[in-house]
C-alpha cells in the first residue's frame, strides 16, 4: 500500500513538472496557451476577410473554444464611434486585435500603443499615417494591405480595355476616410495620361451619395469608378443600382463586388487577405514584435468579370480581356 501510494504521489509530481515546463516553454517563445483576438471588422462584404482569418488560424493549429477565442466588434458598416469600440475590445484583454480597413486601424492606433494590431484591408498603410514602413512599423502595428491606391490606375487602364469608349468617369470620394484621398492621384495621373476626364464628388454620408448619384442623369456620364473606403462599400448597393439602371460600367477593388453586379474588379481576394494576415497574427501570439513583422502586400491580383452585367448594360467585351479574365461570372 505505501509503496503504491508512493509511485501515485511520484506519477503526480513529474505530471506537474511536466505542466510547468510546458508552460514555462509557452511563456518563454511568448505564445499564449489561450489566445484572445480582438476582432474589429465593418463586416457587411468585408465579412470574407474575417473569415480568411479563421481559416488561417485553423490550418496553423488554432482551434476556436479550445486555444483561441474571438471577440468580435462587428460596426455593420458604419465607421462612427469606433473609440468605444476600441475600448470594449481592449477592456476584454485580448492578446493582439486584428482590424479591417484604414479607418477601422486608425482608430485602434489612437486606442493603444502596446496591444498588438494586425491590420487587414487598409489602402496605403504608410500615407494613412499606420505605419512608418513597409520593412518596419517602428510601432505595435502590421499586417496586409490591399495596395488598392497604387491599383487605382491599373484598373483604369483594364477598364478602358472592357469598355474603350468611356471618356467621363464619376467617381465619389468619402470626406473623412483617407483611403480614397490616397487613391485619387493616382487615378488622376493614369486618367490625364488615357484623356479620361474625371467628375469627381465628395461625401460623407449615405444621403449625400444619394444626393450626388442624383445630380448625374442618365447619359451625362459614361462610367462608374469605386474607390475603396469603408463609406462607400457600405453604400455599394447606390452605386451599383446607379450603373444597372443607367446602363454603364462600373469597375470596383474585388471581386465580391462584382458578384453583387458591378462590371468587373481588378486587385486582391478579400478572403485570401484575411488568410495572409492570419500568418501575421498566428507570429504576434508566439511572440515576435509587430515591429519586426514585414507589412505585406497581397500574393496576387484577380481580373473578375459579370458577364450577365456586361449583357445588361449591352457591352460586348474583347475575347482577349475574357481570355485573361481569372473568373467569370454568368
């Protein structure tokens, strides 16, 4: 009896032993053995980018419920009162929180300056203030951009290719959200460069869009062309109603908006931005420093087109554009 009640104390001491050294080699590489991630998303169409991330994680090992849970701040579009939200994720003492969109990021830069910050989706990292290089944040931030503002003329150029005879390209811009100021030179140099003329209108607001598509009737302008920004994705349904009814070309970032019956995208999936950024965060959780993480740029670009949308609107597009073309939808 002694001797058997010895070995179970011996068993459950080198048990223990074992526990701690696990938890000390957890702790020493940094990796928590629960991870909290604070999730900030617009969500709406931006939903897939979040659930690139879960993907991602999951193929790494992380398994929600068991070593890793979400606690999501989903704004449903709108970009108002983000501190707030900022706080209550920050109040819930995540391990690193992983944001959507320039605005989205901003608003949790302001919030802390320790908690790590993946970020996803946010047009040019450096000009929006995030970061202070791409090989080196110098701060608590990384993560994937969508590189929509140097995409900006390549798109145009592709347009031109699907629809060559458009020459006046309306083009809405959100007042407070920097991601389209960013975009528009260099949209404005590839548009001076093919004699596009550009009508460009400022909002701030799903009435002011509203106001805006309103002062264009149908014939007076030749095209739609989104910019990227949290306001007008929200509000992407104005947009697309506008180029359906008018029938004219609207060219947009990805192609989930294409799906929605916008003409054509040329840029990045959104699901496969999320799966990137989870390589990023699953680093942050073993411990390396934001700082030391490279800012990445999508692996690859998408040309999608809406060939029943090409129909509607009565285009007929080149054979050597739909021979190009990574995805077509009927």
């Amino acid at each position: 009896m002694e001797r058997t009640q010895s070995f179970k104390f011996m068993l459950t001491a080198l048990l223990a032993a074992i526990g701690m050294t696990l938890t000390g080699v957890s702790q020493v590489f940094g990796q928590p053995s629960h991870a909290r991630i604070g999730v900030l998303t617009p969500g709406l169409t931006f939903a897939s980018i979040y659930e690139g991330l879960q993907e991602g994680l999951a193929r790494l090992g992380y398994k929600e419920g068991e070593n890793i849970t979400f606690v999501v701040e989903d704004t449903q579009g709108s970009s108002v009162d983000l501190a707030p939200r900022v706080a209550k994720l920050l109040a819930a003492k995540p391990d690193t929180l992983f944001t959507v969109t320039t605005i989205h990021t901003l608003a949790a830069k302001r919030a802390t300056t320790t908690v790590p910050i993946v970020f996803a989706w946010a047009s040019d990292p450096v000009a929006a203030g995030l970061i202070a290089s791409y090989a080196s944040s110098k701060n608590n931030l990384t993560g994937v951009t969508n590189l929509d503002a140097s995409l900006s003329g390549k798109r145009l150029e592709v347009f031109l290719e699907l629809a060559p005879k458009v020459k006046r390209l309306l083009v809405l811009v959100a007042s407070m959200q920097s991601a389209g100021h960013i975009a528009l030179p260099f949209l404005e140099a590839t548009a001076k460069k093919l004699g596009v003329q550009l009508v460009r209108r400022v909002v701030a607001n799903r009435e002011e869009i509203v106001r805006a598509l309103g002062d264009f009737p149908k014939g007076s302008v030749d095209a739609i062309y989104y910019i990227s920004s949290a306001l007008m994705r929200t509000n992407i349904d104005l947009l697309i109603d506008k180029a359906k009814s008018d029938r004219i070309p609207m060219a947009v970032l990805d192609e989930s908006l294409v799906e929605r019956g916008a003409l054509f995208s040329y840029g990045p999936s959104t699901r496969l931005i999320g799966l990137q950024a989870a390589s990023l965060v699953d680093k942050v959780l073993k411990g390396t420093k934001p700082s030391e993480i490279v800012v990445e740029t999508p692996n690859r670009f998408f040309l999608t087109i809406n060939l029943a949308t090409a129909k509607r609107i009565g285009l007929k597009i080149p054979r050597a554009i739909l021979e190009r073309a990574d995805r077509l939808i009927e």
